[in-house]
C-alpha cells in the first residue's frame, strides 16, 4: 500500500500551529510561578494613605487596584516590584513608580502604610 504524502504547506502549518501552542503553555506556566511567587512577595497587599483616602491593593498577580475616596477601582493596571522599587503602569498607559522604606511605601508624593 503506498504511502499518502503530505504537502509541504499542511506539514508547515501543523509545526506552527505545535509551535504557538507550546510558547502559550510555556507563557501560562512561567505567569503561574510568578504568581506563585508574588503571593509570598512581602509587599503585595493593601497599602492606604493616613487619611485612607488612597488605597493601593497589590494582587498576587501582578495587578493593582487604586481606590480613591468612594470610587473602588479608580484606576486598575500592572506593577512590577524590583528590590524595594515599584513600577506602575495603569491600564491607560499612565506610568508610575514608587519604593519601599522600611514599612512605607513612597508613591507619587504620597506616603502608604500597610491597610
């Protein structure tokens, strides 16, 4: 019985489609750990100035949440923690950063303390 050959653009398609496939399980694993990570990480939690007015929850994920006053989710994006510094980037594109001393967190003029 003679073997069916299989065109070249079939067989291209198929490695691709293996290819993409493998970078999102390896992408999904490599966020897991992270968030694995970050669960552990000692500044993810709520951060709130003295008044409460401003309050910066850090999730395990790497996402934020900023309520101000009464407006819960006034602003929502990614953060990145290196060393004691933090880099913000709300889901606008608005950039921000901030550090961490001792146990206050330094941001955009603003003085945040473990809520």
């Amino acid at each position: 019985m003679a073997e069916r050959a299989v065109s070249k653009p079939i067989a291209l398609a198929a490695i691709t489609a293996a290819f993409v496939f493998i970078v999102a399980v390896t992408a999904f694993a490599g966020e897991r750990q992270q968030e694995i990570f970050m669960s552990n990480h000692p500044y993810v939690g709520l951060w709130v100035t003295k008044d409460e007015h401003i309050r910066h929850e850090l999730l395990a994920n790497g996402r934020y949440v900023e309520a101000r006053g009464n407006r819960e989710r006034a602003y929502t994006g990614e953060y990145r923690v290196n060393g004691n510094h933090i880099d913000y980037k709300d889901d606008t594109g608005f950039l921000a950063d901030g550090e961490f001393r001792k146990d206050v967190l330094y941001h955009a003029g603003m003085e945040l303390v473990r809520g």
